[in-house]
C-alpha cells in the first residue's frame, strides 16, 4: 500500500502533468538558473583518454537509461522485454542449457558413484531452497499465512535431514509447491500450473515450476511498474538528463552529433542573424530539428535519440509512405475528374489499396513501386469511370496518369512537394502545441486522416519525451550558438 507521501507526489505529478497540457514548454537558458549546465557542453573538446572503469561505468548508466527511457515511452512496456533473450539463437542457447542441466540432474539420479550422489542431493537442495526464494520473492509482506507456509514446507534443515536419511520425495514436494504458487498466480498462467501440476518426470516438473516462477516474479514486477508509472514517469526525464550529464563528464565529445544537428537547423533558420533568442524562439528551433530527423532521414542520429533511433526510423519510414500515398491520390483524384473523384468511396477504396501496395516500401524501392501504384490507380479510375455508364477515362488519360505516378520518384515533383509540406506541417503543429487537442486536420489530408494522426501520436509521444529531457540542454547549446 503507498504511503501518504506517495499519494501526495502521485497527486503532484497529475497536476503537473494536467499542466503540460494547458500551457506550451518553456526553456530556461538564463544565466541565473539555479542549475546550470557546465559551459564546456556547448561545443567540442580536445581528445583525452579514457580507462577501462570509466568505459565500464559508462556502459553501466547507458544501461539503466535505456530501461528507464522504454518505461517512459513505451506504453507497452514489460520486464519480459529486458529479461528474455532477445534473438532466436539466444533462446536456443538458453533451453539448450537448460536441457543440458536438468539431463545431467536426471542421469545423477540414478548413479552409483558415492560421489555423484552426493553432488545430486546438494544441486536438487539448492534447487528447492531457489524455488523458496521466488516463492516469497512474489508474496505480499502482507500475506503471513502462506509465508509461513512455505517457510515451513522449504525449510531448509528440515530438507537436508530428509535427504541426508533418504527419506526426501522431491516429486511430492514439487507438487506440494506448485499447489501452493497456485494460489499465488494471475488467471493467464493456470495453464502453465496444470500443465506443471500433470507433468510425471520430476525433473521436467522442477524446470517447469522455476519457469513458472520466474514468469510470476515478471508479472509481479509489471503490476507494481503499472501502479507507479505516473510517478515513475514524472521522474523518468530528470533521471535520464541526469544520467547523460554524467557521461558528458567522462566524454565531453558525447553530444558532438546533438550539437551539429541543432547547429545545422539553427544555421538554416531565421533566426540565425539574433544575438539572443527568447525561450519561444528556442523551443522552435528544437521545433524545426524534430521535424529535420523526421523528414529527412539522416544517416546519423542525435546521441540524445540513441535509444529512439529505431523508433525515428520507423516514423521517417511512415512519413515517406503518406507522402507518396498522398501524392498518388492527389495525381488520380486531378486526372480522374471531379465526377469520379468524389463518387461514393472512391478515394477511400483507392487509398486501402495503395497502402496495400506500399506495406513492403523502403527508401531505395520507389521506382519498383510506382508501375504497381499506376496500374490500380488507372484499375480504380476505370472501374469508377464505367459505373457512370460513359466513356470518362480514355487511353490518353491513362498515358498521361503514368508519366505524373512515375514522376514522383524525383522529390522535387511539385505535387509531392505539395503533399509533404501539408503532412510535416500538421505534424508540426502537433509536436508544437505538446498536448492541445485543437489541431484541425487541413484540407486535402482527411483522406489519409486516421493512419496520419497515428503516426503523429507516435511521433509526438517520444518527441515530448526528448524535449522534456534535453531541451534545457538543446536550449544551452542553441544559446552559444546564437552569441557565437
């Protein structure tokens, strides 16, 4: 149960949070901060060495930010994410071992050797005293009755006395175990308590029921992150801003790229020729370089985007995609004729099936992709164009329709220019307002509506992540950089 100081700080952390909401970020670069950024992180530094400890230590806090950071922008986080092997050969590597263990535990069972024996009777009373440990790992402080339940099953004189005299029956015992973890569990893992419950061999019961443990003590944790991931997340920003400024202290070059991107952008800006920037005026700038490692999918990501680089290449991607679907629509819509045009779910229909054709798209397959885009866009127009009972789609017009699909490919096509600037500039909108719900989707875009506002959801939800983190660090930078 929290205590009343929790409480307190979870109520805290929702009126700030209804707060972000109301009112846009404000950065303060002044000066007279009362926690000021050290002078030296805004530009290059001379090479120095570093020693193994500090590499270590560095590897160490790169670790316990990148946790941090998924908690707070990944609404479906869970432990099992960070605690099961992340590739195929891992998991093979894993179960292989596990098999190994247990096999070796199965032939010592029945050896002769005085030795061997005496080796198996302590591995399996380890085993029990572990299968103790999580057992009370996952059990409230509050539920004393079933603690000393299982204290009393698992004790571990009492085990050693019974095997030390042969009297042991590690079969019953596992059985008796899992009766009780049954009690314990959530509903979703009953399957795996009878499965382990019927299981006959006693070695595969034991693999199963620490298995089974192991999924509670995840469970367990993922319950008590959802309870407290409003306050978690409330500090989750200061934690990993935090934590970068202790690795700029070991590597003064660890935000170079961070540095560059926004110098790039502010370079690029009007407000490149002021001496000072008001805080509205620096948050647009950070404005601007979100949209740039949106829009222009850099080979090099920001040090302070290391653990969102694959979340940014994934909403690059969709920004590319809606781009060319929206183009492609635009380019039928004009050729087709307002008749078909706006006919009943044409532009819907033609819009499914283009995304159909655009779910395989990348970067370098345009080209390919544009034939495919052509020929339903001429299949839809045509099929439209005979519901009417006329002759409204002639060849010449369908000549014409592939020359303008093809040239898509080239970025400066006029209408895909047209196309881009309408989607970056609503997503723009969105990420500059940081919550307000007021942003009406322009005209022309409402065809492609739900899959753009999800893509600016996702988009936006990490962003205002990273703007909360860094941008007083952003702010630094963008500061020496305009008195420069």
């Amino acid at each position: 149960m929290s205590s009343d100081n929790d409480k307190k700080i979870e109520e805290e952390c929702k009126d700030e949070q209804e707060d972000d909401k109301s009112k846009p970020l404000h950065i303060n670069i002044s000066e007279s901060s009362s926690n000021p950024l050290p002078e030296w992180v805004g530009g290059n530094s001379p090479a120095r060495f570093i020693s193994a400890d500090e590499i270590l230590s560095m590897n160490r806090t790169i670790e316990k930010m990148m946790i941090a950071h998924e908690i707070a922008v990944d609404p479906e986080f869970t432990i099992a994410k960070f605690t099961e092997p992340s590739t195929p050969l891992h998991r093979q590597v894993r179960d292989c071992l596990h098999k190994a263990y247990f096999d070796s535990l199965r032939e010592a069972s029945i050896s002769d050797n005085d030795i061997t024996k005496g080796k198996f009777k302590e591995d399996m009373l380890s085993i029990f005293k572990t299968i103790r440990h999580r057992m009370l790992e996952v059990i409230p402080s509050s539920a004393c009755t079933i603690q000393s339940e299982i204290k009393g099953l698992l004790d571990d004189e009492i085990l050693k006395n019974q095997s030390d005299e042969n009297i042991i029956d590690y079969y019953e015992l596992t059985t008796k175990a899992l009766t009780t973890i049954s009690k314990l569990c959530a509903l979703n893992r009953d399957p795996l308590v009878n499965d382990a419950l019927n299981e006959k061999d006693v070695f595969e019961k034991l693999k199963k029921t620490l298995n089974l443990l192991k999924l509670m003590k995840i469970d367990y944790e993922d319950f008590s992150l959802y309870q407290k991931r409003q306050l978690f997340m409330q500090h989750s920003c200061d934690y990993e801003r935090e934590q970068f400024m202790k690795l700029l202290e070991v590597d003064k070059g660890a935000a170079n790229i961070t540095y560059q991107w926004l110098k790039k952008v502010f370079d690029n800006s009007e407000y490149s020729v002021l001496a000072t920037l008001s805080n509205t005026e620096v948050s647009e700038v950070i404005t601007q370089a979100y949209m740039c490692l949106l829009t222009q999918n850099p080979d090099e990501y920001p040090e302070t985007f290391k653990f969102d680089e694959k979340r940014l290449r994934k909403s690059s991607l969709e920004y590319y995609c809606l781009t060319i679907l929206l183009t492609s629509i635009f380019i039928a819509t004009n050729l087709s004729g307002k008749d078909i045009a706006e006919s009943k779910d044409f532009k819907k229909k033609l819009k499914n099936n283009l995304i159909a054709l655009l779910d395989d798209l990348s970067f370098d397959n345009l080209k390919e992709k544009l034939e495919n885009i052509y020929l339903q866009c001429n299949l839809e127009i045509s099929k439209a164009a005979e519901s009417f009972g006329q002759h409204l789609w002639s060849e010449s017009q369908s000549k014409e329709l592939k020359e303008q699909i093809s040239s898509i490919e080239n970025i400066n096509n006029p209408v895909r220019k047209i196309a881009a600037t309408r989607i970056s500039s609503f997503i723009q909108d969105i990420i500059s307002e940081r919550g307000k719900n007021n942003c009406r989707v322009p005209n022309g875009l409402s065809v492609i509506q739900d899959e753009l506002i999800a893509m600016a959801k996702s988009f936006l939800y990490y962003v205002s992540h990273n703007r909360k983190t860094y941008g007083v660090l952003y702010g630094t930078f963008i500061d020496k950089m305009a008195k420069t």
